[in-house]
C-alpha cells in the first residue's frame, strides 16, 4: 500500500485521537506524528514521531519527502479564545499552516489533504438553528476569519490547481483522552473534569447558551470518512457542515446531575460569551450525510455515560 499519512498538530485534542485512530486503521510506521512539541506517552510510543514547525515550509517538505507521504493531517491550529488575545498569530498560524500544505499539493509533493473548519466560520448575522451549508458567513472572531478564508482558499485550490482537498466544519469537540485548548467550546469537557474531582463548576457561558456539539468519537470517524471515500463524492470543496448534538451549559449540568446528584453549577460569563452568542445554536449537516453517507452516533446522554465512567478511572 502507497498511503503513508502525516498528522501536523498531532498532540492536541484532535490531532492524538486522530493519531491512534489511523495508527489502528494502517500500520503505524507509516502513519508519522508531527507536532512543535511533544505528546503524550501513548502518542509518542505508538509510532515515528517528528518535531515540527507547522508554518516552515521547508521542514514540512523535507518530513514529506523523506517519509514519502501522500496524505496530510493539517491539525495544527490556534483555536478561538486563544486567537482573540493574539489576532496576528492565530492568523499567522492559521494561514501559513494551510498554505505550506495546499502548495504541497499543488506541487504534486501530495496527493490528498484533510484541513478542519469550524462552526466559527459563522457569525451573528447567520441563521442561528439549523444553519445551511450555504449562508450568510460574516464571522467575528479572528479564529472565525482564519477558517472562512481558508475555506475559500480550499475551494480556489481545487477549482484552479486541483488539488484533493477535503474538509469538515467541526463544532464543539467533547473528548476524555485529551483536553482542547483555547476554545469557546471547551467548557464542555471542562465540566465533567470538575464534576467528578470537586463536584462543582464554575461556566464561562451563561446557562442558556446552546451551542452545537459532538463526541470525539464521531469526528473523528467524519474525519477518516470524508478522506475515504472516492473523490468524486465530495461536492463540496470548502467546508461541510457536520452536526451531532446542541445543548446548552443547563442541559449538560442536568445530565450529568443525573449521574452525579450532587453536581453543582454556576455561571461566570467572560469575554468568551460574546464568542458563544455569535455562532450558530444548531448545524443542517443533509450535505455531508446525502453525499458521503456520513451520520453522527453518540447523543449527549450517551456521551456523558462515556465521559463519566472514563473520567472516574482516570482520577
Ligand atoms: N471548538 C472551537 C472553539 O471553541 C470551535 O471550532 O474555538
């Protein structure tokens, strides 16, 4: 088998399960880990692992030829809340990264690239529920503008140079292997960290802020299943939207409070609120599951059974 994978940003939250998904899928020597710092154990002895730099172009390229990749991972990324206090470099990040990649492929050094999106793509003037794939995109936050012009890029690189890139708009990622970092979303795996060590949270986001969401299990599987299937089957070469489940910090706290009757709750909004109250409530994903069959599995209720009995194990 030709396909050799390399993973940029392969320590964060999506980038280790990613990792060890592929790892099981395809032998692990030929599936590379690359990060600007080090992961975990079980990371790090699964298989080859390189540091790297994902805005050096030239240390990208020299991984991709001497590991004779055709696929990339381009998991690297500055998330939301992070890029609010430093807008030159999530941008710097955000676009450099993508275009080391894109140009990859442009120059035949590739074959195939996966680039995540993000719900943040949307702003206060799109369509709150049920959000189409095609809409009004205005994003506020420097994080939101980093993933709709790297959308558009996406698209150009496919209509100009074809190039076979593929792409997903995650929402709120929830996962107990690893923690996210700098997000808005991040308070819902936040949550149930603190439900089981002090059964007591303090939000970020008032209770009433519904936000969409999903399992890590489940975008990860999108992820896998979106570079898949025949090229021919992806129509769309921006984003597409992929939806699971929307809940608010209420609605959680309230699950979880069904496990763990004595779990409290309480609300201290920050600037992240006016992150929250610009994206959408609810994603229509009819696109991504009519042109490659793709469907969320884990509901909420079963995302917290998950969550709980993997997190008591761990403390
Ligand atoms: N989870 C991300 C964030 O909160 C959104 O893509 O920034």
């Amino acid at each position: 088998m030709k396909k050799r994978i390399l993973i940029i940003g392969a320590c964060g939250q999506i980038g280790t399960e990613l990792t060890a998904r592929l790892r099981q899928l395809y032998p692990s020597h030929k599936v590379i880990a690359s990060d600007i710092r080090e992961g975990d154990e079980a990371l790090m002895q699964s298989g080859p692992f390189e540091i790297l730099d994902a805005t050096d172009y030239s240390a990208i390229e020299d991984v991709v030829i001497r590991h004779e990749i055709t696929e990339v991972y381009l998991m690297a990324a500055m998330l939301s809340a992070t890029g609010e206090k430093f807008p030159m470099k999530a941008w710097h990040l955000n676009m450099n990264s993508l275009f080391n990649v894109l140009n990859l492929a442009k120059d035949g050094k590739i074959d195939k690239v996966f680039w995540p999106s993000s719900i943040a793509v949307f702003g206060p003037s799109t369509p709150k529920r049920q959000t189409p794939q095609q809409t009004i995109m205005e994003p506020s936050t420097v994080y939101g503008i980093s993933k709709q012009t790297g959308e558009r890029w996406c698209e150009y690189y496919f209509q100009k140079y074809g190039v076979d890139v593929r792409s997903v708009r995650y929402p709120g990622l929830i996962s107990y292997k690893t923690l996210p970092g700098g997000g808005t979303t991040d308070y819902a795996v936040d949550i149930y960290h603190k439900a089981l060590k002090h059964t007591k949270y303090i939000c970020f986001l008032k209770a009433e802020t519904t936000l969409p969401m999903m399992f890590m299990d489940d975008a990860i599987d999108a992820t896998i299943k979106i570079m898949d299937v025949p090229a021919s089957k992806i129509k769309t070469r921006s984003s597409y939207n992929l939806a699971a489940m929307s809940f608010n910090p209420e609605e959680i706290a309230q699950r979880i409070q069904h496990y763990l009757p004595d779990f409290k709750i309480s609300y201290q909004p920050d600037f992240r609120q006016a992150i929250a109250d610009s994206w959408p409530e609810s994603i229509d994903d009819t696109e991504a599951q009519k042109d490659w069959g793709w469907k969320a599995k884990v509901s909420l209720d079963e995302m917290t059974q998950i969550m709980l009995k993997n997190l008591k194990e761990k403390y």
